[in-house]
C-alpha cells in the first residue's frame, strides 16, 4: 500500500505515529524543509482539453478531423515542482499556500519568541502540508501528569482543509492530541483557499488562541478532580462514540435505577469494540491511566479517548490514523469528547 506521507522530519523521541527522520534539536527551517519533503513548490496551469474538429467551412465527414488543444479559464490543475506528480484540479480561484510559507510562518516564532519545531512533513503525496512547534507552555495535573502546548499549522491543496492554525496540547506520559477549546469553541484559526494567507494577521490572532492556554489547563485540572461516579464511563463513552442515550437506558440497562438488596446490577456492557477498548484504556491499561490525576477520573475518561483516537482507532496505516486524528474523523471525536468532559463539570 502506497503511503500517504511523502516525507516527514522530527525531533526528540520518535512520535507516536512512527514515523519520519530523526533530526538533532535546533535545527534551521532550511534543514526541517529538505528533511521534511518540504523543497519544492506547488505549481499551476489551466485545465486544458483536447477536441475533435474539422476545418472551417468543410462539411463534417469530408475530410480528415483536426485536434485542437482549447483552456477551461475557470479551473486549474496544481502540480509538484520536482516530480511533476499532480496534487489537484481546483477553482482558478484558489489561493495556494507553499510548503515553505508552512515553514516560514514558525521562523520569528523559533527565533524569537522561544518556540521548538518538532515535526513536519507532507501527507496525501504533498495533498496536506503541515508543521507542529512546541510553545514552551506547559502543565502538570497531580501525580506528575505534564501536558504541553503545542502550535499546528496544516494546509491543502485540494480543497479538504482550510490552512488552519491549531493551538494543541500533547499529554506527555502518552502523546495524546487534544484541540485547545472552551465552551464548545475552538481556537482554529481557519483562512479559506478563497483569500491569500496573510502569516502576519493570523499571528495577530494567535495571541488571543495561545492566551486561553490557563483557562483551558484550569478546565482540565476540574476534570482531574472530578470523580467518575458509578455508570457514569459507560454513558460517557456511548454518548461520544454513538450519541445521546434514550431515556437514561444503555444497552437495555436503566443506569438510573436502584440497586437491588440481594444482588448488585451487573455493569451494563458497552456497544463494539471502540468502546470495550476505551473502557479498557480508563480502567487501567491506557498509558498514565494509574497517574493520580486520570485514576477514576473525567481527565482519565477524556485521556482514554483520545488514547483510543490516536493510538488504538482501527485505520489502514500509521498515515491514515494521522490524518484522521488531526484533520478528520479522529479529530471530530476528540472534539466531542472533550465537550461531553466539560459538561460533566459544570
């Protein structure tokens, strides 16, 4: 199977997708470019099609048809530099965001503002572009369990993802991803292939993202404390996985009613495998899960699940689960497990 990642480039321990190449600390971005697949440009030219004719003024069938090679003004096909490999075919209106510019963004913040580039590469054959700097902030929720900030920057080039600024935390004792947001809100910064990518303004936005750092980090350390009540993982991980619960019932058990004096309800059983493995994750085998601040906790809840979205979800390969924790699917669930969390601290 051919992979999605073209090439990508990292330091520190190996990530937990697996892959990439190594690179020593401090790197310049002209290094992490060449390391990470990152050297060549996109490049464009019309949509063009090929016609049959004859010439003007003859009768069709009267003598040999002619070919003419005629431009559809209105869309464009966009192609790598150094293999000629095409990416896409989109709107004459789309604004192009180069794997360098992906590079370039992180060059005052490693610099100046103290920022570490991590990881960076290509996926799709140069489809996704994207780079990850860590931003020096940091947490640590009780037992030693240390979550870092990170900065995504991701873009396209066939119109499945807006260039997209992604404030995100990495829990350390598992590398778990988790979107920085509040109140149901994230913090992307989102700029369409509709209008040019202005570096300069979006950093102007960043600030407000990256400033909710202590806010958000003061949510997870509500969640730390918050106890899981009996039955409580259970109707967190459907409600996640398969939406809300009918009338309080999961899997044909009223989670709500007494217990009987002779014998205790026996645990209701969770749908599938995704969920049995979440269950697993919380309720030991996840990596930290035994860290005081996930034992029996909403943080353990929401750890287990995002574990499960990065590490454990079923996927064709490494690059495929990638792609999906961070821009698809994965990413989508990760979100809504972080909402039901908070709302069980509220």
């Amino acid at each position: 199977m051919a992979h999605q990642i073209e090439q990508m480039a990292y330091v520190g321990d190996t990530p937990w997708h697996r892959l990439g190449h190594h690179l020593p600390f401090r790197q310049p971005l002209e290094v992490w470019a060449q390391q990470a697949g990152m050297d060549w440009t996109i490049q464009e030219t019309p949509v063009r099609f090929m016609t049959d004719g004859v010439p003007a003024g003859d009768e069709p069938g009267s003598g040999d048809s002619l070919q003419t090679l005629e431009s559809f003004a209105e869309q464009k096909v966009l192609y790598r530099s150094d293999t000629r490999a095409a990416l896409s075919v989109v709107s004459s209106r789309y604004q192009v965001v180069q794997p360098r510019e992906v590079l370039e963004f992180y060059r005052d913040l490693t610099e100046i503002g103290g920022y570490e580039m991590e990881t960076a590469g290509v996926l799709k054959g140069g489809r996704k572009v994207w780079a990850l700097a860590r931003t020096g902030k940091q947490a640590v929720l009780k037992g030693n369990d240390i979550v870092n900030g990170y900065l995504l920057l991701a873009t396209s080039c066939d119109g499945t993802l807006a260039t997209s600024v992604t404030p995100t935390t990495v829990r350390v004792v598992c590398s778990n991803t988790l979107t920085v947001a509040l109140d149901s809100t994230s913090n992307v910064i989102r700029v369409p292939h509709s209008t040019s990518f202005d570096a300069d303004a979006v950093k102007r936005q960043l600030g407000i993202a990256v400033g909710q750092w202590d806010d958000f980090m003061y949510r997870m350390k509500l969640l730390s404390e918050r106890k899981v009540k009996s039955g409580e993982a259970m109707q967190y991980i459907e409600r996640v996985l398969y939406g809300p619960m009918e009338s309080g019932r999961l899997d044909g058990v009223d989670v709500h009613a007494a217990p009987s004096v002779d014998q205790p309800p026996a645990p209701p059983v969770p749908r599938g495998w995704a969920a049995r493995k979440i269950l697993e994750l919380y309720e030991g085998k996840g990596r930290g899960a035994e860290l005081s601040a996930a034992k029996g906790t909403t943080w353990g809840l929401l750890s287990a699940m995002t574990e499960f979205v990065d590490h454990e979800r079923r996927a064709r390969s490494h690059e495929y689960r990638l792609d999906s924790a961070w821009f698809g699917q994965g990413a989508a669930l990760k979100q809504r497990a972080l909402e039901q969390a908070l709302e069980l601290v509220k």
